[in-house]
C-alpha cells in the first residue's frame, strides 16, 4: 500500500486537532511547558514520524501540580450541576471532532478507523452519562437512634485524581475517568502511554479550549508525558490521594505498593485472560462472531480480547472448522482501510513477543490450527503487521496462563456438564471478562450464579470484547479488583463523610453511655 501521513486526511486531522508540524521533529505546540527530553511518536500503521514532544521533567511536575492544586480549591466549589454543564460541553467538542480525533487513535495507535471513531463515541458516551449523574451524587439518610438527632451520608470532591493509561485506549480510559472525576469536582493529572502521546496532547488541547471559553482555570485538566519515572512522581505524591492505573499486571503490582506505601488509594485495570464457553447448545454462527472479533479485534490488544474458547467436546470438531473458516476472510492491513479487518500491533517489541508465545505454546505440546506469523512486504513496512494465529492447547500450559497482547487464540476442550468448563475458565490468575454461549437457560444462570464465572464481567450470548459505559468496568483477581465508568464507579472519585446533627436540647451519647458532670 505505501501509506504516507497526509493519506485517510490524517494531516488535515491532526491540523484540526491542534497538533502542528507533523513529522518535522518538532514541537507540537501543547508541550511548549515542559523541558524534558525529546520523545518520538511513529505510526505502527507505516511507521512513519508523527511526531516528537518534550517529556516532563521534575522541575515541570511541579509546576503542573501546583497549576492543579490552585485549580481545584476553585472547581470544587462550582456546584456539581454548573461542573455537569462543563462536561456537557466537552461532550459536544467531541461530537464535533469525532472523525479527526478518531483518525488519530486509528494512526498512532493502530486500531482499525471503526475501533477509533468507536472509542471516541465511548467518550461521548461516558460525557452524557456523566452530564446526568451532576445532579444525583447522592448519599443516604439514616435513622438515629439518639432522640432529636438526625444522621446522613454526604460525598465531597477528592482533590487530584493521577490517571495512568495504556495505548490500546489512549482516549477512552481517559475519559472514563476524567468525566468522573470532574463532575465529582476534582481534577486530573493525566500521564498517557509514551507509545500514543500525541492522543493524549489533542484531548488535552480540547479540553483546555473548553475551559478557557468558560474562564475556567487550566489546571482543571493537566498533562503529563513520559515513560514510567514520570509516572512514578504521580504515584509517590502524597497530593495525589487517588491514582487510577490501566495496563499490566505487573505494573498495577508496583503501582499498588508505591500507593499503599503512602495510604492513598488506587483504581486498577489490569491483565484478562478471557475465555468464552461455547456449550452444545449454543449457536454456532453467533458464536464464531463473537470469537472472531473478540480475539482478532484491535489484533488482540484489548484488555478484554478473547484469549480462550471452551468448547463442548461434542460440537469441537463444528466450531473449530467454523473459526478457521471464519479466519481464512480475515483481511489484514492499514486500518484506515475500512475494508481490513485487522490492523498492526503497538510495535515491533509488540511483535517479538507474539512470536514467542506461538514458540512457547509449540514447545508445551499444543498445536498450531492457523500458523499466524509476520507480514512483510509493500503495505507492511512497519514491521508490525502479524497474523492472527489459533492454537489448540490446555489450560495448564504456562503460555495460556498467561496473558499475550496479541491475536492469538487457544482453543481448549470440555467434557460433561457446564460446571467443568466454568471450573477451566476460572482457572488463571485474572479476573476480567467472561462469556458462555448457550440457549439453555440452565446453563446461563449457572454461569452467573455465586459459583459461576469469577470474573467482573460475565455476559451471556455475547462476546467478552466491547463493554457499554453504563456498567461499571473493572475486574477481580489480578486483574485489579478497580471499577471504572457507569453504576456507582463515581463514587471512588469522592471522599465519603457521615454527619449527625443533634437538634434535641441535650447531649445524649451513642450506645446509651452516661456522662454527667
């Protein structure tokens, strides 16, 4: 294909988006603050510069902390409506930059154009949700049981929210969080990935254009960019009381003890190992689609892809073929190209690792149904292109156990009752997405029943990718136990505080205890 920048419009979408001088080595203008060193931004999709900023330096830091604390002694006392008003507007921004913005995800990120404009509309979407929750961030009255007293529950703002995210949603998650936490009156200190920086610069350039028109201070929103030491002076700093971390496992264990360390409080969103049960009463058809995209869907770089499918020993051989079938019409290439199915991996390192693991899973005794492998060639000159592979395998293989960011597929067999498979899905370490696929009722509500799936998302007859943001998102296990989005998430963003006002002419204390003097 030989792709440049300016083809798709992404120039002129960059342009609109506020980030300049693509792919001259410079400046995009929203970094003009920061002093650390150069950090370049290269397409996955061609492997093009898009372009450099400046890293944060300590200096910057806290400048950018300061800026924030300033601002928050001024937001949190805008009553929580006028915030939702805010949002409202943020919102509507988005609507008007939805296909620019879109496009930039697709490019620096490397997701096909749908997935990007898709995850544009999850912001959109978590906005509304957030613009009605202004007006019901309520608590809870309770009865007294001292005479002429009355006791309540009421939630206040927070302070600085830190907000470490991943590249494979270097916008959503974002959102998901910081529509929140503004509503909730506190403000937010984002450190994007340093492999998608330039998403994180142009929501940061929407944001500010916002708060500038409403003579609101910027610090409402700040921006942060760098590699894990940046990230590192959010989550050792005490004026930071709440951190919300998406990425690896590995990385939520240190985040979680650098912030335990300080008694602050984290929001996690780690690894899944995801798997779909497909019993012998399923249907086929809804299942290979479900399967397909879960697992080939952003070339597997979704927290909730499809790593696993549990199949009936009875319809094995059916579902299978089918899947196989079904990835023999995969297309693979530049995912601006919306005839492509499926676009490249984050990187070359991406890369290496997804070679190992169909290496790993051969040497553990399992077999290669769709050999996968790498693209070269015009079209694929990024190196990042790979094919999506299926492996037949068992649960116990240390390569299933663990969790591969990449479009590999490990088809594992089931005999007996749904019990058996449930037992096989719950067997890893992460908790986070699950699926069965079945008409019989009796199965579907075992599945989701207190011995069922151990997992913070359990759906039926539908896949294990694409959550709406009116559930709460999160997982158990090591997958963090954090709730983002919809439901009652909001309420980690707050500080809790119970009141009792004493109205009666006396003091009578709890438990009945005396005191007199």
């Amino acid at each position: 294909m030989g792709l440049v920048a300016t083809d798709y419009g992404i120039k002129e979408a960059l342009d609109l988006l506020g980030v300049k001088q693509v792919n001259e080595g410079t400046s995009t203008g929203a970094d003009c603050f920061s002093t650390g060193e150069r950090l370049e931004s290269y397409s996955p999709v061609d492997g093009k510069l898009i372009a450099s900023v400046n890293t944060t330096s300590k200096e910057d830091y806290e400048k950018v902390m300061q800026t924030a604390q300033s601002a928050f002694a001024q937001w949190r006392l805008v009553p929580a409506p006028q915030r939702g008003e805010i949002v409202r507007q943020f919102g509507q921004r988005l609507r008007e930059l939805k296909e620019p913005l879109g496009k930039l995800v697709s490019y620096e990120m490397g997701k096909s154009l749908q997935e990007g404009l898709g995850e544009v509309q999850e912001m959109i979407d978590i906005c509304d949700f957030a613009v009605g929750l202004s007006r019901q961030l309520h608590g809870l009255t309770m009865h007294s049981e001292r005479p002429g007293h009355r006791m309540y529950e009421q939630y206040h703002s927070l302070g600085t929210v830190g907000i470490i995210s991943a590249f494979n949603f270097p916008v959503a998650v974002w959102a998901w969080n910081t529509a929140l936490a503004w509503i909730c009156g506190d403000v937010c200190v984002w450190k994007p990935s340093e492999k998608t920086p330039l998403c994180g610069i142009a929501c940061q350039h929407i944001a500010a254009s916002v708060f500038n028109e409403n003579s609101l201070p910027e610090g409402i929103s700040c921006l942060i960019n760098g590699d894990y030491k940046v990230g590192e002076m959010l989550t050792t700093d005490k004026r930071v009381p709440l951190i919300s971390a998406t990425g690896s496992i590995r990385m939520g264990k240190i985040v979680a003890q650098k912030v335990a360390a300080r008694l602050g409080k984290s929001l996690l969103e780690l690894g899944g190992n995801n798997a779909i049960i497909v019993t012998p009463d399923a249907d086929i058809k809804m299942t290979v689609i479900g399967a397909v995209f879960g697992a080939v869907g952003t070339a597997g770089q979704r927290c909730t892809s499809t790593r696993r499918l549990i199949i009936h020993d009875s319809i094995y051989d059916q579902v299978k073929t089918a899947i196989i079938e079904a990835y023999s019409q995969l297309r693979i290439g530049n995912p601006l190209d919306e005839n492509n199915h499926v676009g490249p991996l984050i990187d070359t390192d991406a890369v290496e690792m997804y070679t190992a693991a169909l290496d790993q899973v051969v040497e553990e005794g399992g077999n290669l149904l769709v050999k996968g492998g790498t693209l070269q060639g015009d079209g694929y000159e990024s190196g990042c292109y790979v094919k999506p592979a299926i492996a037949e395998a068992k649960n116990s293989f240390q390569i299933v156990q663990h969790e591969t960011f990449a479009p590999i597929l490990y088809l594992l067999k089931y005999s007996g009752e749904v019990e058996n498979a449930i037992e096989i899905q719950n067997g890893v370490v992460q908790g986070l997405s699950s699926a069965i696929m079945t008409n019989n009722l009796r199965e579907a509500e075992k599945f989701l029943s207190v011995a069922g799936s151990d997992c913070g998302i359990a759906n039926v007859n539908i896949g294990t990718s694409g959550a709406e943001i009116g559930g709460a998102f999160g997982g158990e296990k090591e997958t963090g136990g954090g709730r983002e989005s919809g439901s009652d998430a909001w309420k980690i963003y707050m500080r809790r505080q119970t009141n009792t006002i004493n109205y009666s002419p006396g003091l009578p204390l709890a438990q009945g205890i005396k005191f007199d003097l």
